[in-house]
C-alpha cells in the first residue's frame, strides 16, 4: 500500500484515549487498530508480538552491521475533539487559497501559516467535524510504507513499535525496553520534516479540589460558600500572560484544561510546562503557593494534587548520533534540517528519560487536536524517503 492508502485506513479507526480510564489501554476501542496493525506486521517483519497492553513490537533482523535503530508512533488520538467517522477530504496541487470546511470553518494561510509549506502539495483536510488523525496514525503508515522499501536494501536491526495512550502521558507506563533492543530510536510523531526534535517541556499536572458549603440560598447569609466561586478565585490568582494563548518558543505555560463542579464541589485541571528546569519548579511552587494562600483565606477548603508527567529530553541526549543521523538524511533529499523545542512532549521524552535516546521527526501533518488539522500527502511520501534514506546511510 501507499503511505496514502494506509494513513486512509487508519484514520477510519476511532482511537481516542481516555484520561479518566484505569484501563490499559484506556479505551478498547484502540484494540481494534491493535489488530489490524498486528496482522499487517505479520507480513512485513521476521518478529511481531501485541503485549497484553495493546502495543505492537516488531522486528527486522539485521542484514549488515550498522546500529540498531527504532521507530516508534502511537495509535491513539487527542482527547480535546472526536476522532470517529472521520471524512477526508483530498486536495489536489494546493495552490495557497483558504480552505473552507463545515460548521464555518475556515483555514487560513494567513492564520495558519504551516498552509504556506504545502504549496503545491497534494493535502487531506477534515470535513470540519472531527479531527484527522494525522497525530499520530500519520507516523504509523509512514514507518510501515518505509519498512516495505527497507525490506529490500541492506539494513541493520529494525524494531518498530506502535503505544496506545500517548495523548494522555501513559505511552511509555507498561512499555517493555527488552522487547525494543536498539542503539537509539525515534518517534514520527511531528509536523515539519525539516525538523529533528530533541528538547521538550518538562510537564506536570495538578488538580485542585475546593470543598464548599452547600445551603439553602435564601438562608445562606454567612453559611454557604460557594465552591465554583472559589475556583474562580483560583484560576484569577493564575498569570494570565503565562498561557498558552500568551507564550510561545521556550515560553512555558499553566493551561486550564477541565473545571467543574457545583456549590458543593468544584476542581480544576492544570497541566504546567516549561522547558527549563528551574522555571518548571517555580511553576509549580506557584501553585501550591496559590493553594496555601487561598487556604489562609477560605478556611482549608483547597487540596491539590501534583505529579510530573515527562521531563525535557534534551537532559538526556548525552549522544547525539540519532540527531546527526537524521539531520544527514533529510540534507542529502535536498532539505535543510532544524531542531525547534517542542511546545508539547512525545513518548520519546520518556523513553530517554529511561536511557534510550530517542528524538523525534515529522510527519507532514499539522494542526493537530482540531478539526483544521490537515496532512500534505508529499510531506508524508518525503518522510518515508527520509527514513529509508537513515537506513541506507550517507
């Protein structure tokens, strides 16, 4: 298949992962993507083995001495929007025109430059009511289109392995580095193909929790409190310059992404970014600061729950090889490469975290976790070069 027909095939699957599921992986509607990678693995690699967790390890035995290289997507899709009954739409020799889609919506070259990149690209947009899916089921029909091609031409090791449940930080929890036996490896899990990424924020998430006092109003004269209206409170004691609609480049964040609650109850999600360490820390003393002086003035009616979810990978690339590498194999298809800091994180910042490096490369797909995301069908032909390029070497 083409990297077009597969990218088609996977879109049609919803995969969308669940933050408030103890399940592994999250949602079972990810098994059905699980299987259908499984049994087209079966035919293109000499090892394949599902973990009970859903993941897909798969191997190609060297054929020639060379380092032993991974590559890794994840199946499942962002929690902010659907990704089910997606419809695709084809755009052919894009000529730089906004694109209108359903409900509306409008993408706009001038709002949305990554449009100007794909002039004269052959593009796949939504319908305006979903996502795509470009993020990252982009990357799983890009490695598996450029396996077919490794197949054929002298190669070292290959694992491939495919995670559930990146979007939600657990891609890596259950991952096992003994079935992934490489030098270092890569997620194909970006946008740009120019783009070899090896420095993440560091990230955590908190959640405060506000107990009120629950009375009749008409009675409430000195006896209810109100706990959305504590919440409130909360989130104005938060630097309004410091989200995400106010920073950008190495510009970290606090971004509410749920309330809710009552009179009774109210609790607020944060995730918290930044790619320097020290500012992270400050970030989140900031927090538990605004905890403990909104306690002193209500009455210890706030709790809060804070845990990291991945740190910067860049504090881990003591070798930066796979960077070099990939870098060679994009400049010799004529594109000059760049390192830009990733305003997110990738099931690579944890796998280095563990000891294998693992940077991360585009996919020729952008806007991801909306339904303007769109995917330059060139942008994922050239990626597929790119790897096998990596794996011919310079």
């Amino acid at each position: 298949m083409s990297v077009t027909e597969r990218f088609l095939r996977y879109i049609s699957y919803d995969t969308q992962s669940n933050e408030d599921s103890s399940t592994i992986p999250s949602t079972s509607k990810q098994w059905a993507l699980s299987n259908v990678l499984y049994e087209e693995c079966l035919s293109l690699f000499d090892q394949v083995e599902q973990g009970k967790d859903g993941i897909i390890y798969a191997t190609l035995e060297a054929t020639k001495v060379d380092d032993a290289i991974g590559f890794l997507a994840h199946m499942d899709t962002a929690t902010e929007i659907s990704g089910a009954n997606v419809s695709p739409q084809r755009i052919q020799d894009y000529e730089g025109q906004s694109i209108s889609l359903k409900n509306g919506l409008v993408i706009d070259p001038e709002i949305y430059p990554a449009l100007k990149q794909c002039i004269h690209d052959d593009l796949i947009v939504t319908d305006g009511n979903t996502l795509l899916g470009g993020d990252d089921k982009a990357g799983i029909a890009i490695i598996l289109t450029a396996i077919e091609q490794i197949r054929a031409i002298p190669h070292g090791k290959i694992c491939v392995a495919f995670t559930v449940d990146e979007e939600i930080g657990r891609g890596t929890d259950t991952f096992d580095l003994q079935k992934f036996p490489v030098d270092y490896a890569y997620t194909i899990d970006g946008d740009r193909i120019d783009d070899v990424e090896y420095e993440n924020f560091n990230a955590a998430q908190a959640t405060i929790t506000i107990q009120g006092s629950a009375i009749h109003p008409g009675e409430g004269k000195d006896k209810l409190v109100n706990a959305s209206l504590l919440a409130m409170d909360f989130a104005h004691c938060i630097p309004h310059d410091q989200t995400p609609a106010h920073t950008q480049g190495r510009e970290g964040f606090f971004h509410l992404i749920k309330l809710d609650g009552d009179v009774a109850k109210a609790r607020l999600v944060y995730i918290i970014r930044d790619h320097d360490a020290t500012k992270f820390a400050r970030k989140k003393a900031l927090m538990q600061n605004v905890v403990d002086a909104l306690n002193d003035k209500y009455g210890q009616r706030f709790s809060i729950e804070m845990h990291d979810q991945y740190h910067n990978m860049a504090e881990f690339m003591s070798d930066m090889t796979p960077v070099n590498r990939a870098k060679q194999a994009i400049q010799h298809l004529g594109i000059e490469p760049v390192s830009i800091p990733i305003r997110g994180g990738t099931d690579g910042a944890m796998l280095s975290e563990k000891g294998l490096s693992c940077p991360n490369l585009g996919t020729g797909t952008f806007l991801h976790h909306g339904p303007r995301e769109f995917a330059s069908i060139t942008k994922m032909e050239q990626m597929v070069d790119i790897l096998v390029q990596m794996i011919k070497g310079i």
